[in-house]
C-alpha cells in the first residue's frame, strides 16, 4: 500500500496529473493493475529538520490510514504537504485528505496533453 521506490515516484511525476488543495499538492496516477492504492509522502528539507519532516509525515500517514478505504481504483499516489500542515489542527487535516481522495477518485485520470 507504500509507494517506496524512487523509480515509481518519478512515473508519477512524469506520467500523472495534479491536485492543489490548500495545504497539500498532490500527484497521483492510475496503474493499468488491479492491486489497488498505493501511496506515498515527499517530505522536503525545506519543511524543518527532521523531528519536523517526521512529524509531518506521521500526521500525514494516520490521516491517510483512516481515509484509504475510500480510494478504490489503483492510482498512485504522492501527497506533498507545505509548511502549515505540521501546526494544523488534526481534524483539519484529516478533512483535506478526506477530500483529496474524493476529489482524485471523480477526476479524469487521463494526463491532459
């Protein structure tokens, strides 16, 4: 359900379209398999030292877990969070991914040329 690898990541990037939401841009692609959703967190240097970048991803991951089952198609996915989102409320950012994942799931999974 982990999108680990460096290579896969890139396919995303290259491959996939994007979201902007307030606190989060995300990538995300469909695969051509049926093995369901994959995601993962890009959490840069530029975001604080790495109790920070932990933080955030941690905050990230338990909101993600209680939003998975909603993503049914097998998409790729890499959220990429700002700033704000390690001092905001976690209900706050439980309802963003929330709606990340509706909106990713209705929107047209072919890259626009």
């Amino acid at each position: 359900m982990r999108l680990l690898k460096h290579a896969d990541f890139q396919v995303v990037y290259q491959e996939g379209r994007k979201h902007f939401s307030g606190n989060i841009t995300v990538f995300y692609r469909r695969r051509s398999d049926n093995a369901g959703p994959r995601v993962g967190f890009t959490v840069g240097k530029v975001l604080g030292g790495a109790v920070q970048r932990n933080r955030i991803r941690r905050r990230m991951k338990a909101a993600v877990q209680q939003h998975l089952a909603e993503l049914v198609l097998p998409l790729d996915v890499v959220l990429h969070p700002r700033r704000q989102v390690l001092d905001m409320e976690f209900a706050k950012l439980d309802a963003e991914i929330g709606q990340i994942f509706t909106a990713i799931q209705k929107a047209p999974v072919e890259r626009p040329q």
